[in-house]
C-alpha cells in the first residue's frame, strides 16, 4: 500500500497508509489529520479538505477539473500548488507523495 | 466538573461533537449510542455512489473503529435510547440499562416522512435514508427494471439519476408543479426536469399519488387525475421529519425540531442538540429554522461541542447545500426566504449559470449550477452582507466577486 505524509498545521509529519482507490482527503480523514475538515466528505461542494502539495509532486497529479479550480479559486490563501485533496486519488505511482495541510480552511477559524 | 458526555445519534453531527471533543482536549468519557449498528457514517453517498454500488460500505463511515479506540469513545450501538430522566441526568436505553450524564447532546437526526396513501404499506415501497433502506433497493434497481419515485425533491432525484444510470425505466411523480419547488428558482427547476428528461426520466409535477396496489405486475401507483403507473419498485422521497419524541417526552421545547438557542442549549441547561433534528435560530438571516443538511449537521454540532464545555460559542453560520445529479453539481449557499429579487447569471442552455436572491439589496443567497466559482464568491459575499452592483451581477462574464 502507498505511503503519503501529510505536514499537519503544527508542523507535524505524519507518514501513513494511503489504499489505492481512496480519496487523499479520506485518507487523511480516516488517520485524523488535523486540519482537513473536509465537509461535504468528497463532493467537491466545500473547499474545506485544501492542501499544499510539495512542489516536486504538483505536476505528477491528475490535472484539476473545473470545479475545483473554482473552489480553489476563492479557497483561503490558495497558492501554485494548491488542491482539493478529495479531488486527488491515491494511485500506486503516488508513494511518497507529500501535502502540507494549511493553518485554516475557513476564515472564521482561529 | 464535566467527566461524562452523553450523545444520542449516529450521524454527521455525532461524529463532528467528538472530533471536536477530542482536539480541544476534553479528558473525560464520551459515550455515544446509535441505534443503528453502524459507526457514525455519510448519508448523502446512499442516494448517490454508494446506491450506485461505487462506494464499498466500509468508505462510509467518518471514522473507522481505531479512531473510538485511541480516542476513547464507548460506543453503544445498534441500541436506541429509551428515554431521558432529566432529574436523574440519565438516559434509559431500550435493552434496559440506563446511562448516566453530566451533558447530554441530542443529534437524533430525522426520519423519512412516511406516506399514508392507501397501500403505502406494500412490500416494494423504499424509503431511503439509513445504510440498511440502500440494499433492498439496490438488489431492485436491475437494467430494465421499472423504477417510480415519489417526490422531485433531493433524495428522489438524486434516486432517480442513480437509477437511471443503471439503466431502470424511471418515472418521477412531484405534486408541486415543479421539481425541488420548495428550495430552488423555477430556473432552476426547469433545468433539473429538462437534465432528467434528456436522460430518459420521465418527470410528472402537479400529480398526486391516491392509492398503490400490488398484483401480478408489479405495483400500480394511481394518481388523482385518473392517471397510473406500473413500478417494479417505488421509492418515496417526500421529506423528513425531525425526531423530537425523545425530547419531547422529557418536557423539552420542541417546535419543528428541538427548540435550541443559538449556543445549541435546549431548554434543559444540560441537554444540547444539533443536526437535523433542531429547530435553532439563524443569527445571520433572524429567523428560526431547521435545516437538513450536512453543513449544519457539522457546525452545529462543532458549536454545541465547544458550549457541551462550557467554552460559550454562538451558532452563526451561512447554510450552504448541494446535489449531484448526473454531472450536475447543484451548490446552494444562503436562505433565500424573504427576497424581494431574482437575478439570472448566464444562460441554463450552456449548463452553467446561478441564481442570486437579494432582499433590499443585499445578497442573502445563490443556487449554482455547475458553476463553483459563482457559489464559492456568493459564500462570502453573504457573509459580508453585500449589496452587489445589479447590472454587474446580471452580466455572467464579470466574475460574481466583482459585481460589487
């Protein structure tokens, strides 16, 4: 099974089993990832499960489609890198991959 | 001193207490009791991928069973609650043991409306909301199979896209003279009825189902105007009625749900409740409401947590929605209740355009379809208590966020 490592908010790694098949978001999900709330649990409908996918890794996703380059649009402080991560899909050629989960998803957090 | 959280309820609103719970570091026991045996899962897949048998059933759940271990959560499911004691901060389950409690938290959810049309009681008539309504439904959603849904409501859409894309033979009946009458524009509606029936749906508004019978073909469902229809399986989607026996057996206020302030206190100072079964006061729009839906199921519950603790947080939050039907994403933010004004952006034709609500001028909501950027701007806009620019929010080729 894939590795993934998530950079929690407070800096921590977290290296944990991704299934093939499974969202990114359900994996962070299903480890409890901080800071990915992850809403509407895959439907592309909250923009709240957003990461920054390091940057060696950006171009080896699936390229956005345009739903969630409207969400990302408008997400909070979305950079070069950003995605949804129920919108990335957790592949074998994807071990290793690394995402940084931001500070906030949502304005109103502290 | 808090040391027990009780919380009745197995959905979205359970599952978000206890994520909260837990990061803002509360110590002492949590208990939850489900009266399915289900950790708290996802309802909106059951309509739609899970339906479609996309989804294996072990992708439901929020949580899977390490998470309540590591977390500590006792979990009592597949047993439902009996009754609340108040006097005695207890809560009787129905196997007879009674648990005790410093707080309570009722996210009981609701429950489908039933139909009490003659022969509502058939075998062959689904309802669908719970894990355990999804299999017998799906066994009968073979290609060729003759699928009739009462209601264009969500679910019953959502149902009958999902039907259809197995390849059944589906007929819709709504007795509003449009579909999703009570939470989108006519636009919007239409939209929707002509997606369905592009795809092979038969869509019929104005009708209303009078009697089921069941025979060697099947059931017949009748409507008033003499009309009939022969289904193989009938789904009925005809909306949900919050679950407040609980709460009102114990002398707690309940009025379209159960009465909670906007800190989620129900009238008994120990009790909270959150989720669809609430019926809360919307700070933003000044008005009461009760609201099915993932989002508040999540915040509420997530606000009722940090108040369960003592940590006073208001509910004050925008209600956001959505749909998927076929490849349509339908996304609702706001409550359009009250408006005083409609305006269209872009054209239904091209399969994206939205539908902006204003009330003396400010933007108070948006339905969206197929266009996340309108909604996503729309959220904060509302938010902000924007009073967009008219003739710049009608044109769809300046973003809604510049309409300003």
């Amino acid at each position: 099974m894939p590795k993934v490592v998530f950079i929690e908010p407070s800096g921590a790694r977290r290296e944990v089993d991704a299934p093939v098949g499974f969202s990114l978001m359900e994996v962070a999900r299903q480890h409890n990832i901080a800071g990915i709330l992850a809403q509407c649990g895959g439907a592309c409908a909250c923009a709240t499960c957003h990461v920054y996918v390091a940057p060696g890794w950006y171009g080896r996703l699936d390229p956005k489609e345009e739903m969630e380059e409207g969400m990302l649009e408008l997400a909070l402080e979305p950079g070069p890198t950003s995605r949804l991560s129920c919108q990335v899909h957790i592949t074998a050629k994807l071990e290793g991959l690394e995402v940084r989960v931001p500070p906030r998803q949502r304005l109103e957090e502290a | 001193m808090i040391s027990t959280i009780l919380i009745l309820g197995g959905g979205q609103a359970a599952a978000q207490a206890i994520d909260t719970l837990r990061r803002q570091g509360y110590q002492g026991r949590i208990v939850l009791v489900g009266d399915e045996p289900h950790l708290p899962y996802q309802r909106p897949p059951l309509s739609k991928k899970f339906l479609a048998g996309e989804l294996d059933a072990d992708r439901l759940p929020f949580k899977h069973r390490p998470y309540y271990e590591e977390h500590r959560v006792e979990l009592e499911l597949g047993v439902a609650a009996a009754r609340i004691h108040r006097a005695e901060r207890a809560v009787a389950l129905a196997d007879g043991r009674t648990l005790h409690y410093d707080r309570l938290l009722l996210a009981v959810g609701a429950t489908s409306r039933i139909l009490t049309t003659p022969g509502s009681d058939l075998p062959g008539v689904h309802y669908l909301r719970a894990i355990a309504d999804v299999g017998p439904i799906r066994a009968s959603l073979k290609a060729g199979a003759r699928v009739v849904v009462i209601g264009g409501g969500y679910i019953g859409l959502e149902t009958a896209a999902t039907a259809r894309q197995l390849g059944c033979a589906v007929t819709v009946l709504e007795m509003a003279d449009r579909l999703m009458a009570r939470v989108v524009a006519s636009s919007v509606s239409e939209y929707y009825a002509h997606e369905h029936r592009t795809q092979g749906v038969k869509v019929i508004c104005n009708t209303r189902v009078v009697r089921l019978e069941g025979g060697p073909r099947g059931l017949k469902v009748s409507c008033a105007d003499g009309s009939s229809y022969e289904a193989d399986v009938l789904v009925v989607g005809v909306g949900a009625v919050p679950n407040t026996a609980l709460a009102a057996e114990a002398g707690l206020e309940c009025e379209n749900g159960i009465r909670v302030d906007r800190w989620c206190r129900t009238t008994d100072e120990h009790i909270f409740a959150a989720g669809d079964c609430t019926y809360h006061p919307s700070v933003h729009f000044e008005m009461n409401v009760r609201l099915e839906s993932v989002d508040n199921a999540f915040e509420q519950a997530k606000s009722a947590a940090l108040n369960l603790l003592g940590r006073a947080t208001v509910h004050d939050r925008i209600p956001w929605f959505w749909s998927d039907q076929y490849d349509n994403k339908l996304l609702i933010v706001g409550l359009s209740q009250g408006f005083d004004q409609q305006v269209l952006r872009g054209d239904p034709a091209q399969r994206s355009f939205s539908v902006c609500y204003l009330k003396g001028r400010e933007l108070i909501a948006v339905e969206a379809v197929n266009h996340s950027s309108d909604y996503m701007a729309a959220r904060k806009m509302i938010a902000e208590r924007v009073c967009p620019n008219l003739e710049k929010l009608a044109d769809p080729h300046i973003p809604l966020k510049e309409a300003v």
